[in-house]
C-alpha cells in the first residue's frame, strides 16, 4: 500500500454531542476502489462518521485527507463537489415530485430538464436499474427508490460512495444485483463505504471492515477470512445469546383472516387485497416483505385501526372484523405497530400513562370512567422490571428513552397483558443486539404458552430464527403460508416478489 | 328592478379592481405555504401595509413610493412571524393568529394622524388608441398598473415554481425539510424568504385597498380580505392559476351582488351579500377535487437535528 492508492484518510476523528461522545478519535483509511465495510451497534457512531465526510456534522477535532489534499467539507454541497456520494438510509426523496426532479436536486449543477432525462435513462440502463424520469417517486416501491438515490450519485461521477444500511429495503434477489452494479462500480476505481449491520453481505461484498463500538474503533478486519460470529461479537463486545424454544405442536386456530381487502387509506399506501391465512395457538407466524409492500395496513386491520366487513377477521370463531380497537384489545388480540413514537408510545407522555393507554382494557385499570393510577404505574413498574427498561423512573416521558428501550417498553406492555393474539411489526427495528434478542425470546415465550404471535418484519434472519411458519407480503398480496423450516434464501426471494423488474448490470 | 342598469363592461373592468387584493395576498401566501409554512397573520400583514402605503404616498406624494414601501412593511411585519417558527420553533398558527391581532393594533397607531386624508391618486394607464376600443379597451386597458401587476405576478410565480431550479428547491423544502436538510438545502433561508415574498404581497395588496380601491386610510379597512386570501389558497390547491380564477370569481360575484343590491332584485340582502363566499368556496372545492394535495410538510415544524 503506498500513499497514492488511499483515496480518503481519517485521522483522530473526534464528535461529542452534550452527554455522549459519538465519536471518540477514528482513524481509518479507505483505498481507491475498495469497498470498506463500516461495522457496529446501534449508536456506535457509525451515522455520525459518515455525516462528517458528507459534511452534515462538523468534527470537533481530527483531519480528512482525500486525494492526498486536506478535506474539510463545510456543507454536502462542497463534499458532493470533492467527489462524495451519499445514500441514505431513509431516503431524502420527494413524493410529490417525480424522478427526474429529485436527482435534479441533488446534483450540484443539473442540465436542462430534457437532457437529464436523457441521461438518467442511460445511466439507469447501464447499471441495471431501469428508471422512467416522468414518474412521481411517491409511487415507487422502495427498491425502486433506492434506485433513484443511487442513479441520482453515479450521475455525478462519485470517487467515493457512501451507502447507509442500503439492503435493508431489498429482496435478495435485488441484493444480488445491487452487488452487481457496486463490484462493477468498484473495478472502475470508485471506492464504496458500506455501512451494514447484515454481516454475511459484508462477507460477500467487502474487502476490509472497520468495526466501531460506542464511539471508538475496536477493531478491522478482513470480511472474507473471519466469520459472521466472530464479527457480531467484535461489534457487542460480548458474547451473543441466541434465543432458544422448545418444539412444541401447535393448538387450536385463534385468529383466522379470510379474504381479506381493504384499501389504504393513505395516499401512497398499499391496499390489501385477497389475504387470507390462520394462525394457531403455540405457533409464530412470520411475515416478510419489503416496506411500503401492505405491513402497516394488516397490523391497522388486525389490530382495529381500520375496519373490514366482520367475516373477514375471526377472532377464536368470532367474526371480528367490524370491531374497532378497544373490543379487540378486550378480547385478548392485541398489537404493537412499529412506528414507536407517535403510533406506539406518545412520546410526550410519561411511561405510566402510555401503559395505560393500552393496559387500561386488560389490566383493570379503569372503573365507570376513572382511573387507578397507582394501579397503572405498578403495571408500568412490572415492564419496566421484566423487560430491563433502562430508566430513571416511571414517570419519565417516552421520548426520553432511547430507541431500544422504548421498543422492550412497548413490546413488554404487550407481552404482559397475556394476549392470546399478539401482532408485532418490526419489533426490533433499530434495537441493539442484546435487546433484540430479549424481545424475541419473549415473544417465543409468549407463544409457549398458548398465545398465537404474529412477527412481521423486514428482517429476514429475525423471521427465520422465530418463525414456525412464513410468509410474504407483496404489493399488498399474501403468498402462500409455508413452514419455515429448510426455506432458502432463494425461495423467500421470489415470494417477497422476485427483482421487481431490476436487471444484473451490463458488466 | 331594473338590471338594464347594469353595465357588464363596467362590471367586468370593476370586478378586476376588486378581485386585486385578494389576488396579491393570495399569490404571496401561496408561495409561503409552498415553502411549508403556513402564515395565518395575511390580514395583519394586509393592514400593515395598507398604512405603511398610505403614510408614504401621503408625504412623498407619490403612489408608486406608498406601494414600495407597504411591501417593506409587510415584509418586515412578516420576518417577526418568521423570526418566531423558524428561529424560536413557535407554533405557526399561533404566531399567525397573533401577527394578525398585532398587525390590526400596529396600523391603527401608525394610522391616527392619517385618517381624513386623501391620497394622491394613482394614474390609470391610458393608451390614447386601445382604450379608446368599444368594449375591450376599457376591459383591457383602462387599468391602474397594480392590476397588470397582480396578473404577471401570477404568470412570475407559476415560472418560478414550474421552471426554475429555486422554485423546485423550495418546493422541495415545503414538500420535506428533513429530505431537503439531508441534501444540504438552507431550509430556513428558503422559508424565511419565502414568507418574506409573502409579506410584501400581502403588504401590496393592502395598499391597493387604502390607495386605489377606497381609497383613503380607516381602521380595520381592509375587512377580512386577508382571510379570503388564504382560504382562496386552500381551495386553489396550492396552483397559481387557480389563484387567480378565484380572486377573480370571488371579486366578480361581490361586484355583482352590489349591483343586483342597487338594482332591487327581490332577495334579501344578506343571501346576496354571503354569495360571493358561497360561489368562490364552491366553484374551487369542485376544481379541487382532483389529485392534487397541500405540501406535505405544511405547517410542520423544522428542528435541523444533527
């Protein structure tokens, strides 16, 4: 390695924020065409080193050298105009305006109209990812969205592209060809920063791994040499607790779901159509699917938020399906959407009162109109205990706590209320993996004893790992329920809806 | 009753004079909520510039001056509003209600030595061939220059958001801060530009009624104009030239409805005088029963999270 094969080189890096240091003196060096994987927890300050190159977030101390010339970008425009591209994790795209005028705001000095159309077509179809500049982003689905993002930077001629958990919204089979079109970037001599917490991609894809813990660089690493394990711990710093469960054959059926179609309300959401599967008591059914493909509408229609004729959701042989929220709850069938502040939890209100909110049914909580706090805040404590919520108390707000321990909080207040139907989307979306683990092990438990779970998620090793039987939500169709058991990457790919009209790159 | 006193080419070239107000305000607070802000103080702003216009004219005695200065006094009312959402985090329909009570109070001060007074006149624009035309000249072109003003604004506007890279750039900032922050974008330099254009519009408009349309300075004078304004927006769908068809619309029925009043059309006042309320807000909820949706960020709050 000499000085002229490093593109972009890190020294001391240093970012503190009141109460936390996110980064404490990170140094790394990125070689020309190289693809470096940037690994770690949760809150590691993997999000925060980025946002310095890209000029986000100024350091408090440290230098960047890029290209052999120091590298100080005061804003995106000045790091975009150095030769760095970004993708985000959730994505800085427009719905209501369409794909040509979204990559036009992105670039630093787009041609006219007409030409960038042009040009977005042919850079679209050379790296296999086909796009039509006329359409409205809103109506894309989520891998074509990426797609924009990451036409939006090859058009600039990036030296180094960033990309932030960019398979988390693909099938597998939109992951492959993703890695196609990156590999085919990085022969070219552009270097690709990875940042992912999916460690066997990291395996196939990158050459080198920089791993940070709490702020602080722990460790590199060569991905092809070392094994996933072996890096899950470099990131935890411990070892890890896979959750466990006892075979067990499954009960009666609790909540069947016969036909079910309704349309979304929301103006970009996706309407359910013809869904129809049952699930028995002991047994985790779990739902796979890319975002944006029907989740948040069925958990609103088990869980009550919206309505459908009654036939089409039976609850233990009761037609339930014109039974909003607070009838269901009463009946046992309870839920936890994924959105945590806001559609869970109200972040405003103290933990007490969100326990409350949901328990109030099932936990007596309430007589002819008034409440028993005292009550309420034992219900809140008991969650608190049972799912080790980090805390200072149970009358702190719920935005005050971090991601992970708001999701044990809204999860465990589920859990405890004995459900004999619980539906859960994303339960450990943005949760650390000592959590995550708690959680799953928890909803195993659940369903030892009796309770029929239902896991949705985007998280196809979560699915696998808690799942007796699966299925997959495409475009607001269900496929076929099958058991989990001895499913392949492959075929859970082509039930999540294949490529979604994605091409491998011309190499 | 006699309707043969109606003139429809008065009533044509009348009903533009009326709908300019409207028209002005209505065009700056379509560009401020483009932006994503929702500015509710269009009245205070209407009002402060109605005398800031007014008291200018009045000492230089030049109208074109009063204009000039009742953007000013729009556009720096507005910057306290921007001052308080952008920079402060304040609720924007608070700050909005309160600009407006602060804007009436502001001008009925500002305007105690001026009432009794009359303006100096602004020129209508006489071109000695066309608008000597039957018909169409004094339609077309018998008009002060406010009235031109207010229609080009429109077609300036429509460009702007249409065509040009800062019209996508601040519709982009109305359609998601956090995206538009993300990509490095100034979001609140755009928003507080943008709620300036609409002070100054708003200013504008409120001038044209203490200068041209009265004209002469009374508290209060300009009446609620600035809640048609922004209701005019609403049911516009956020589309310039919507704007203007219901300025237009609304000024026309008012007009007429006084007409058909002076006339003696045997129907109680009140149902005339709510009738250009009616037919506007009808006229536009039909139209707006297309696709087309407010900024998705209205009215939000932007925190630049690190």
């Amino acid at each position: 390695m000499t000085e002229t094969d490093i593109l972009l080189s890190i020294r001391g890096l240093t970012k503190a924020y009141p109460g936390v240091v996110a980064n404490d003196g990170v140094s790394l060096d990125i070689l020309r065409g190289e693809v470096h994987a940037l690994l770690g927890e949760n809150g590691a300050g993997k999000s925060t080193l980025v946002k310095m190159i890209y000029g986000l977030v100024k350091p408090d101390s440290g230098e960047m050298v890029l290209n052999g010339a120091p590298f100080a970008p005061a804003e995106p425009q000045a790091a975009r105009a150095s030769g760095v591209a970004m993708v985000f994790q959730h994505f800085s795209l427009f719905d209501a305006l369409n794909v040509a005028e979204n990559i036009a705001l992105g670039m630093a000095d787009p041609p006219k109209m007409r030409d960038l159309a042009q040009r977005i077509r042919e850079v679209s179809e050379q790296y296999g990812l086909p796009l039509d500049p006329d359409r409205l982003v809103g109506n894309l689905s989520a891998g074509e969205r990426q797609r924009v993002e990451i036409v939006r930077c090859l058009l600039q001629d990036p030296k180094l592209l960033i990309m932030d958990e960019p398979t988390s919204v693909l099938t597998p089979q939109e992951v492959e060809i993703l890695f196609a079109t990156l590999r085919k970037l990085s022969a070219e001599g552009t270097s690709i920063l990875y940042i992912s917490h999916k460690l066997e991609e990291i395996r196939t894809l990158c050459d080198e791994a920089t791993i940070l813990r709490l702020g602080k660089k722990v460790a590199t690493c060569v991905p092809r040499d070392t094994t996933a394990r072996d890096m899950a711990e470099l990131m935890v710093g411990a070892e890890l607790h896979v959750p466990e469960r006892a075979g067990k054959l499954p009960g009666p059926v609790r909540l069947a779901v016969n036909r079910l179609n309704i349309a979304s309300p929301a103006q970009f959401g996706t309407s359910l159509k013809d869904i129809d599967f049952e699930v028995r008591g002991g047994e985790v059914l779990g739902l796979a699917g890319v975002a944006g493909n029907g989740q948040d509408e069925l958990l609103a229609a088990l869980s009550g938020e919206m309505l459908s004729s009654a036939e089409m959701v039976s609850f233990d042989g009761r037609e339930i399906g014109n039974l909003g929220p607070t009838a269901r709850r009463r009946m046992g069938l309870l839920s936890a959407p994924e959105e945590r502040l806001g559609h869970a939890a109200a972040p405003d209100m103290s933990l007490t009162e969100n326990a409350l909110l949901t328990g109030v049914e099932r936990e007596g909580l309430e007589r002819h109109g008034f409440l028993y706090w005292g009550k309420a805040r034992d219900f809140a404590e008991a969650i608190i205990k049972r799912f080790d919520v980090r805390t200072p108390g149970t009358e702190n707000a719920a935005r005050s706590l971090s991601g992970g321990n708001l999701q044990k909080f809204v999860i465990g207040r589920e859990v405890m209320q004995r459900p004999g139907v619980l539906v859960v989307n994303q339960p450990t979306w943005g949760v650390d993996a000592a959590a995550a683990a708690v959680i799953r092990q928890a909803l195993l438990d659940l369903a030892e004893g009796g309770t029929a779970v239902i896991v949705i998620s985007q998280d196809l090793d979560e699915l696998m790992e808690v799942s007796d039987r699966f299925a997959a939500l495409n475009e607001g169709r269900l496929s076929t329920v099958v058991p989990a058991k001895g499913l392949s990457v492959e075929q859970i790919g082509l039930m999540m809806g294949g490529a979604h009209g994605m091409e491998v790159a011309h190499v | 009753m006699d309707l043969s006193a109606i003139n429809p080419v008065l009533l044509i070239a009348s009903l533009m004079v009326a709908a300019t107000p409207i028209l002005l305000a209505g065009i700056g607070e379509l560009v401020t909520e483009r932006a994503g802000v929702l500015n509710l103080g269009v009245e205070g702003m209407m009002i402060t510039g109605a005398i800031c216009g007014f008291a200018a004219a009045v000492i230089t005695g030049s109208p074109l001056l009063g204009f000039v200065a009742a953007a000013l006094g729009g556009a720096m009312l507005s910057l306290l509003f921007a001052f308080l959402t952008q920079y402060a985090l304040a609720n924007q329909v608070a700050s909005g209600l309160a600009l407006t009570l602060f804007g009436l109070g502001l001008s009925a001060l500002l305007g105690q030595g001026y009432v009794g007074i009359k303006p100096p006149a602004t020129p209508r624009i006489d071109i000695p061939f066309l608008t000597d035309l039957p018909v169409v000249g004094r339609i077309l072109f018998g008009h002060d220059l406010m009235v031109y003003f207010g229609i080009a604004l429109v077609a300036a506007v429509w460009a702007f958001l249409r065509y040009s890279r800062a019209g996508l750039i601040l519709r982009a900032v109305g359609e998601s801060h956090d995206a538009a922050h993300a990509l490095g974008y100034k979001v609140r330099r755009v928003r507080v530009l943008a709620i300036m254009f609409g002070g100054a519009c708003a200013g504008l408009g409120g001038a044209y009624v203490s200068l041209i349309r009265v004209p002469q300075w009374t508290e209060g004078m300009t009446a609620g104009a600035g809640w048609i304004a922004l209701a005019l927006v609403v049911f516009a769908s956020w589309k310039p030239w919507r704007v203007l068809l219901g300025a237009y619309l609304f000024g026309g029925v008012t007009v007429l409805q006084l007409n058909l009043q002076a006339a003696g059309l045997a129907i109680p006042v009140e149902y005339l005088s709510m009738s250009p309320y009616l037919i506007t807000i009808l006229v536009l909820v039909i139209m707006s029963a297309d696709k087309s949706r407010a900024p998705a960020a209205l009215g939000r709050i932007f925190h630049a999270a690190q």
